[in-house]
C-alpha cells in the first residue's frame, strides 16, 4: 500500500501542531486540541484532521525518544556484559523519561493509539525482555524479575523523581539515585 505524500501546507500545518504539542508537554499542560489549534495558528478541523485526539498528538510527540530508546536496546544488545548492558539501557530510559514527558505518559498508557506506538513500544518492550533474560542467564539478575515488572517499575521511578523539581539536572540525579537503589535489588 502506497500512501500520498502531504501537501506543503499540510505538512507545514502538521510540523506547527506537532511543534506546539512538544512545547505544551515540555511545559506540564495538558493537550486539549482547541488549545492546540489556536497556539499553532490553525484551524480546529485542521488540527483534528491530522489528530482525531489528544493522545494521537501526544504519542506522535513521544516518537523520537521512543525511537530512540530502541536503537539503544538493540545497541546494547551488542554488548558483551549482559548485567552492564542492561543497567545502560535501563539508565538510558530513564533519561529519556526524564527529559521527554511524552514518553513517560505514553508508557504509563492503558493502550495506544497509533500504530507505529505500538509498533515501537512492542518493539521496546521485546528488546528489553531480551536484555533481561541474557541478565538473567548471566546469573547477573535475580531470576523472579520480569520486564512486565520492571517496566511500571520505571515509570514510577521517573514520576517519582519529577515531583519536587523543577530543575532538570536535580530529577536526572534523583532519577539515577533512585534508579541505583533498584539496580541494587536486582543485582545477584
């Protein structure tokens, strides 16, 4: 199936809604599309035109860092340390979800509404299984862990550390901070 490229005035469209929805998430407000629109100087129908809803906007906006943290479980399926190659991946996701608040609520999600989320989630969350279990052959994890622990595990940790700062330096400490104290219950 082939799909028509956007005209340039739709894409540009698109880019300026995607550009504010980031902007909006970075600051802590919610989408509310009307909102949306009016921010990026469109239409309302132009905006649920591309977005039937906030939580497309919003995994749209998550892409890039959810992208991101699968080339980061493949690269660290390379390595030869399984224990360090998945302390580097879990360290990893926790700087994503520190610094890109889409990702974090994406993750935390009942469901998703894109395909390519899913597309990417699912990936992530095979990838990370995978890091696991080469953790877990190594002797390097308690075996009673499973990803489907560990991954609410990893939102609560990066919840945690957003609640009382602002300041990003200051949660990316605590986030590790608290993200060592895990690790060091999951070590053998």
């Amino acid at each position: 199936m082939t799909t028509t490229p956007m005209r340039r005035d739709a894409a540009r469209n698109w880019q300026r809604i995607v550009d504010v929805g980031r902007q909006l998430v970075d600051d802590g407000v919610p989408l509310q599309l009307n909102d949306v629109a009016r921010l990026a100087g469109v239409g309302v129908a132009t905006v649920y035109r591309h977005f039937p809803n906030p939580e497309a906007l919003m995994e749209t906006v998550a892409t890039p860092g959810l992208e991101m943290l699968v080339a980061h479980a493949e690269q660290a399926l390379t390595r030869d340390d399984p224990w360090q190659a998945f302390v580097d991946f879990l360290n990893a996701t926790l700087e994503v979800q520190l610094t890109d608040p889409s990702v974090t609520v994406v993750r935390s999600a009942p469901d998703r509404v894109l395909p390519r989320t899913t597309e990417l989630t699912d990936e992530m969350d095979s990838l990370a299984g995978r890091l696991l279990e080469r953790a877990h052959a190594a002797g390097a994890v308690r075996s009673v862990v499973s990803w489907e622990d560990l991954r609410p595990l990893m939102c609560g940790i990066a919840t945690a550390a957003q609640i009382h700062t602002d300041d990003q330096e200051t949660r990316l400490e605590t986030g590790r901070r608290y993200l060592g104290v895990m690790l060091r219950g999951l070590h053998t």
